[in-house]
C-alpha cells in the first residue's frame, strides 16, 4: 500500500464533514486490486494480461479479465471486467476433446458461453445455453414429424435400394441428356442446387423452366453459395436463403439440405456433419436441423445406410466423380446383396473431364441399377425416398388402402 501525503487519505471540509482525497482513491483501488490479486492467487484464479489469448484458454481452470482494457485486447465476450471457466464437455472427437469457455462480467447480468470444437475451431459466443433463435435443434423434429406424416415410410419389399443425387452442374446435366436418361428409366433424383449461382455458366444452361419439367426431379438446399466462411452470419445466410430462395424460385418446399464439401472452415467448423458433435454444437449443424425435414452428411462411409423406415440425419454418399464403372456397380451390389440403402452423388460439371467419369459411363451406371431392379435385385428410389425406406415392412400402397376404407363406408 502506498505511503499516505501529507494531506490525508480523509479532508476535512469547511463544514465540518470530511471528504475522501483523491489519495484515499487511489489508496483504495490499489488495495483492492491487490486484495483480488492475492484472493485469486489462493483460489487458483489465473489473472489474464492484455498480451493472453482467449483462443488458447483451453486448459481447465478459473480465469480473471482484471479490467475493461485486457477485456477488450483479449476478445472478451463484454467490454469490461469478468471471469472465465474454462471446462471439458465429456466429448471427445478425433482430435481431441471439446472444451467449453462459460465467460460473465462482473457489471452485467449476462452469461456467455462457446464451445471449441476438436477441429480447434471455436463457436460463436452464445447468451445463454442455446442460440436464442434456436432449441437445439427442435425445430426438426416439428419439421420431420410434418414431413414423414406426409410422406409415411416406403417398402423396398424387402429389398436394398439407391438413390442418386446430383450437385449443381446443370448446364452439363442437361446437354449430356441426363434428364431424359433418367426419365427413360423411370428413376426419381436429388438436385442438390445453390441458389446464387444458377445464373452462373455452369447452370444457366438450364433454365427454372426446364428444371420445373423435369420429371422425378428433387430439390434439395445446397447452401446458397458454395464458399467457404467462418463468419456465422453468413453460415445463416448459406443455410436459411439458401432454402428460402429455391423455395420461391421453383414455388415448391424444401424439405432436405445436402452440405457442399468446402473442409471443416466452410461454415465455422461444421465440417460438412461428420461427427454428432458437429450437428449439435456449431450453428450450422443446429440450423440446418431447425430449417430441413432431413439432411445427408459426411457420417459414414460408402453412402451406405440402414433400411428401417427411420430418417437418419447426416449420413454420406457415395461420389461417383473419379471412381471406375466397376467399383461403382460393385457399390451397387453390395446394396442388393446386403439389403441396405446407397444414395449416390455426382458433379455433371465434372462429367466428361479430365480423368472424371465419362457420360457414356454414368449411363452405363444407370444402366446397371435399372438392370437390377429389372431382375428384381433391388429398387431405385428418389433420395426423399431412399431416406425412409424400409427393407422390413411388406409393400402397401397406404393411400389405396385408405381410399378403399373411405368408400367402403360411403
């Protein structure tokens, strides 16, 4: 504690009161930050320094911002003094576990709260437990009970199916003739389609008119753009305009979204779904359940999924892009053989190019699954099908059955 001046740490007034100086001031603040510095050092309360990263605080423990200047050198949730816990969640992905930061200061009543995620990315800072715009994804399960009401499970009979899926790519979708290959062989399809660059060449070779005609043609929500962004509102803008603006462009719902493959930055860490984790602690993940009554992902390996009749969330596909006509009727196989789902993708972008697969090949594929199906092998199914398609239930045409009920009592 500093030396008391000659006047006191107490004036005397003219009125015969008295007044703290300013060196009784200045006194006691020094106190009291000594005082809190001493307290937290007996705690195991680290003091954070203007020159300390809060990006780097994953190390479990109690920290201290002393004041409003390291709060904002540091990136502090709050422009003034506080505290920080840093905590592990108890999950742990492949590289390493998830840790929490739960951060408050002490002039405000709010809590802040992220989590970095074990690609070292962190979420944004929340108030609160959730997103205030969100319920960890309850959104989803209103979105799916509406959407599976509607569109109740269908019967392979007993069978394995595929689906295939096809991203952007229309101006070489349509002059390769795929609309009609596909029509011909009485095959439903996914187009997974970003919004903002249907006007670019490769997809103004095809109009909303021609996309509209197309028969068996699936809209899915791709984002509204393809980049790449850690800014988490423009994640919001990918995934909610990305829906809403195919909604009002092709005048039909939405119902499914399909992650573009832009790494583990392309929408601040959500890594295009390849762990739970990434669907139920970024933004991205959360927000893509909250808006879509199903989605794919990158879970899983070989587009493989199980035939139950349950919609499951953020499972991958089996890209054809580089692969042999072989190794691709070998995935085919192993869907008739073993009585499970493959949803297939393809870039017709990349159809045709360099080493990528040739159109006479992706025919040729077609080809194969319609033979299959021919023989009574498997069945091939739009993806809105495949994702609820049930290998264990006999065939029946529900909306028949009710029918006849109705005019049975007519």
């Amino acid at each position: 504690m500093p030396q008391t001046l000659s006047e006191g740490p107490v004036v005397p007034l003219s009125d015969g009161s008295e007044a703290i100086s300013s060196t009784g001031v200045a006194e006691m603040r020094t106190l009291g930050t000594t005082t809190n510095a001493a307290l937290a050092s007996k705690l195991g309360v680290v003091t954070l320094t203007a020159s300390d990263v809060l990006d780097s605080l994953t190390k479990p423990g109690l920290y201290e911002v002393p004041s409003a200047a390291v709060a904002t050198a540091i990136g502090f949730p709050t422009d003034a003094p506080g505290g920080v816990k840093v905590e592990t969640t108890g999950y742990n992905g492949a590289n390493g576990p998830i840790v929490r930061q739960a951060a408050w200061g002490y002039t405000s009543n709010i809590g802040y709260q992220r989590t970095r995620l074990a690609s070292g990315l962190w979420n944004s800072w929340d108030t609160g437990i959730i997103r205030a715009d969100l319920g960890s994804a309850s959104g989803n399960i209103a979105r799916m009970s509406k959407w599976s009401a509607e569109n109740p499970p269908v019967s392979t009979g007993g069978l394995g199916a595929v689906a295939f899926t096809f991203d952007h790519g229309l101006t070489s979708f349509k002059a390769n003739g795929l609309p009609g290959a596909l029509a011909a062989r009485g095959f439903g399809y996914g187009l997974a389609l970003n919004d903002s660059t249907l006007s670019t060449a490769e997809n103004s070779g095809a109009s909303d008119a021609d996309v509209l005609s197309w028969a068996g043609a699936e809209i899915w929500n791709h984002g509204y753009n393809h980049s790449s962004t850690n800014n988490e509102a423009t994640v919001r803008s990918i995934i909610v305009q990305g829906k809403t603006a195919l909604e009002a462009r092709y005048g039909r719902e939405v119902f499914g979204f399909i992650p573009a493959g832009v790494g583990a930055t392309g929408l601040a860490g959500f890594d295009g779904g390849s762990t739970p984790e990434m669907w139920s602690q970024t933004l991205a993940g959360q927000l893509i359940l909250e808006y879509h009554a199903v989605t794919t992902g990158y879970m899983g390996a070989g587009g493989i999924r199980q035939l139950t009749g349950q919609v499951q969330q953020g499972v991958s596909r089996f890209t054809m892009d580089s692969q042999t006509l072989s190794r691709i009727k070998l995935q085919i196989d192993l869907a008739a053989t073993t009585k499970v789902g493959v949803m297939f993708m393809l870039h017709p972008a990349l159809m045709g190019t360099g080493s990528y697969i040739s159109v006479a090949n992706v025919l040729a594929v077609l080809d194969y699954a319609k033979a299959k199906q021919d023989a009574g092998e498997l069945v091939v199914l739009p993806p809105g099908e495949l994702v609820r398609a049930d290998a264990t239930i006999p065939q029946v045409d529900a909306n028949a059955a009710v029918a006849a009920y109705m005019a049975a009592r007519s």
